[in-house]
C-alpha cells in the first residue's frame, strides 16, 4: 500500500504551539500513522462532511481530510474535547 502524504494547515501548526510539548508528540505520532493507515478503526467519520475523519489522541481529537485519489491526508485541527462533571 503506498504512503499517503500528510499536510497540515497553517492555522494547526499556529495551534500546536500552545499546546504543552508532550501532547503535541503524542499528536503527532498519532498523525504520523495516517501516513500508512488513513482510515484505522478507531477513526470516526463526521457527519454533514463527505471526507472528513477524526480521531482521538487523549482528551484531544484530531480532525482530518482524506484524498484517496491524490493520497493526501489534510490536517484540519485538533482541539480539545471539554469535560463536564456533574456536582452531586
């Protein structure tokens, strides 16, 4: 199987810097991955979008683009998922 080719936008590489340093490596291994498997099981596919996946990487999901025709794997963003506790 070829190797796909991954491209970030802009605006997630501006997102990465604020993250703290261990969880932009745990992303981008997880990215790293989609080089050879753009569709493993764990990934999600969105709704309302026709080529749009995710994927989670800790509290943090990971919105990706696929182009099976070109081989191209966009990254969208990443963002944080907020968890909500209920108070007793």
């Amino acid at each position: 199987m070829a190797r796909y080719k991954v491209i970030l936008k802009p605006s997630v590489e501006k997102d990465l810097r604020s993250l703290p340093r261990e969880v932009v490596a745990r992303v981008f291994k997880r990215i790293e991955t989609l080089r050879d498997d753009p569709l493993p099981s764990h990934s999600v596919k969105l709704s309302g979008a026709e080529q749009l996946y995710r994927i989670r990487v800790g509290e943090y999901r990971v919105v990706y683009g696929l182009d099976k025709g070109s081989k191209q794997v966009t990254i969208h963003w990443p963002h944080i998922v907020a968890v909500i506790q209920a108070t007793a």
